[in-house]
C-alpha cells in the first residue's frame, strides 16, 4: 500500500513538472490567424530575448498620423539566433519590416514570419506558422 502511494506522488509529480511548461507554450492557431497577413514597416522600440517566444514591439504610423506600437512575436531565442540575428540586431529607432500574420482577437499582435533590415537583408524570424506559404497565404500577400 504504501510503495502504491509513492509510486502515485512520483507519478503526479513527473505529471505536473511536464504539463507545467506545455501549459505556457501556444500553437499559432491558437492566437494568430493564416488569414490576416500583415506587412508592418515600423520603428523599433525594444527587443525581448524571452522563452519560448522572442518579443519585438515596434511603432507603426497609420495613415491618419497616429502610431500604433505592435507587439511582434518571433521564434525562441535560439531559433532566431541560428537564423542570423544577434542580440545587437535591433536597436530603438531602427526602421524595420516586419512580415506575418495579426492575432485573431484584433489586438496589435502579430506572429512574424520575417523582418527585412534597412540595409535590405530579411531573415526568417523562426515562425510557429507552419502552413502554406506558396498557395492561398502567399495570393493573400
């Protein structure tokens, strides 16, 4: 009876030590819609490495004159450094383009597919996105 019991907490607790990092973790469609492509050209304001997904938060003017500051989701800090950016990529007041899919809830979010420097160089931000990019999204464009 009692080796049931320990073998019953050690279970639960194996249990919950997994469950615990899944829980933070998203899928794409889960926030972010395939049929809101979006193209922000925007300036940056800072630059969070954070697991498990990098936040870039840019402002972007609208045509009326306002800004609208748009948190930008990439892939894990890992993901975006074997893609080629370095943690001095970004720096306040750089002007960026930023390629990807807005949230489903309207908010100014949206999931990255790339960003393009002022220097012309784009590199794959490491997207959770994995679906067409050559079919319906890429006429969407």
């Amino acid at each position: 009876m009692k080796n049931n019991l320990i073998l019953t907490l050690a279970l639960c607790a194996a249990l919950a030590a997994v469950v615990a990092p899944v829980s933070a973790h998203h899928a794409f469609a889960a926030e972010f819609d395939r049929n809101k492509p979006v193209t922000l050209n925007g300036t940056v304001v800072r630059m969070e490495w954070t697991n498990p997904h990098s936040w870039l938060f840019i402002d972007v003017p609208t045509p009326d004159g306002k800004t609208e500051r748009w948190g930008v989701e990439g892939g894990s800090p890992g993901v975006m450094l074997r893609n080629g950016f370095s943690r001095t990529s970004f720096t306040e007041g750089m002007k960026v383009v930023v390629q990807g899919f807005g949230a489903k809830d309207g908010s100014l979010r949206a999931n990255s597919t790339s960003i393009q420097f002022p220097d012309g160089k784009k590199l794959n931000t490491g997207s959770s996105y994995t679906g067409d990019t050559k079919g319906k999204d890429a006429e969407a464009k």
